[in-house]
C-alpha cells in the first residue's frame, strides 16, 4: 500500500534495513558530533606591576613640590615663615602617606597598561586615569589639610581660606606630577626587557 502511494523504489526498504539506515543518520559521526568549544581566550594586556617603591618615589616628588608651595603660601598665609615650614613639613609628611597608598592601591587593582613595542606614550589615557586617581585622593588630603591647619592655627576661617588656596594650588601641580611619572615609567617600561 505505501509503494502504491510513494511509486516503486530502486531498492526493497525492510523493517531491518530502515532501522539500519535510521540508525545511521542518528548515530554521532565524527565531523558532526565535533564539540563546538569556546575559542581560545585573548590573553590579557600586559600591565605594569604594583610597586610601593614606585608609588613612594611619586608621592615623594609630589610632596616636595607641594610642600614648597604651602610654604611660601602659609608663609603669606600665617606671617611667619618659621610657622609655615612647621605646617608644610607636617602637611607634607601626612600627605605623603596618603599619596603613597593611594597610588599603590591604584596600581595594584588597576594597574596602567604595559606598552606594546612601538606604542607611543598615550597623554589622554594618562590624563583620564590621573582624574580618577585625583577624584579619589584629593577629598582625603583635602580634609587632611584643613585639619593639620585647623590644629596648628586654632581658626576654622584660616583653616577654611587657606586649606582651599593650598588645595587649589597644589592641583596643577599634581597633573604635572601625575603625568610625567606616567611618562616616565611608559618609556622606562618600553625600554626594559620583558620576561
């Protein structure tokens, strides 16, 4: 009854030989029971290394300027230079902690990218990073500043007034920082044979 619908086949279609031949078309073949896997995972960008000795050599050529700046500001600030040294040198010596650990923090969880052979320094990316490291430390240092003057001066409206002068002051001062030790550890990087 089904060869009178179908018409006549070249060959005879038993019960075994159309098991056989489902079977075939079932069964796993090798081209078409291959795995498809996820493909083999860029590596990561190389990136420079966390270093606390690095972070204290940034913060160290940052203090020094800033402290020379706050002393000759608190020394207009205050009328005597011998007040503004004692000041700058305890704002600097704070500060330099809280700078030290705050770009030793940032390099370790997001550290900066290694360059590739050839790559040349990038000053955006430099910048944008340096925004977000100074968007993190600068409330810190700030309220570390008007403290260390409150205390020393007793006057809130000094502390206030030439907290934010200093604070101000310093800012420029930081970018350049910032930006030239990014400067300098990219071609020192570049320049360093990689393991």
């Amino acid at each position: 009854m089904i060869q009178q619908r179908l018409g006549t086949f070249p060959f005879s279609v038993g019960p075994v030989r159309a098991g056989l031949l489902a079977a075939a078309l079932c069964a796993p073949v090798g081209a078409w029971a291959q795995r498809v896997g996820k493909p083999a995972a860029e590596p990561a960008p190389a990136t420079m290394e966390a270093s606390f000795g690095r972070s204290a050599l940034r913060a160290t050529t940052f203090k020094a300027g800033t402290t020379v700046l706050n002393l000759s500001v608190l020394t207009f600030a205050l009328g005597s230079a011998t007040d503004a040294l004692i000041l700058s040198l305890g704002l600097g010596a704070s500060a330099w902690t809280i700078y030290t650990v705050n770009g030793y923090l940032w390099d370790y969880f997001d550290p900066p990218p290694a360059p590739l052979p050839g790559q040349p320094y990038d000053a955006e990316a430099s910048a944008i990073r340096t925004t977000k490291k100074f968007a993190t430390v600068k409330p810190i240092a700030v309220a570390d500043k008007y403290l260390w003057i409150y205390f020393y001066t007793g006057s809130a409206a000094t502390s206030a007034t030439w907290g934010t002068v200093t604070a101000v002051v310093n800012l420029g001062y930081y970018y350049l920082n910032e930006m030239v030790w990014d400067w300098y550890d990219w071609t020192t990087y570049a320049a360093e044979p990689q393991r």
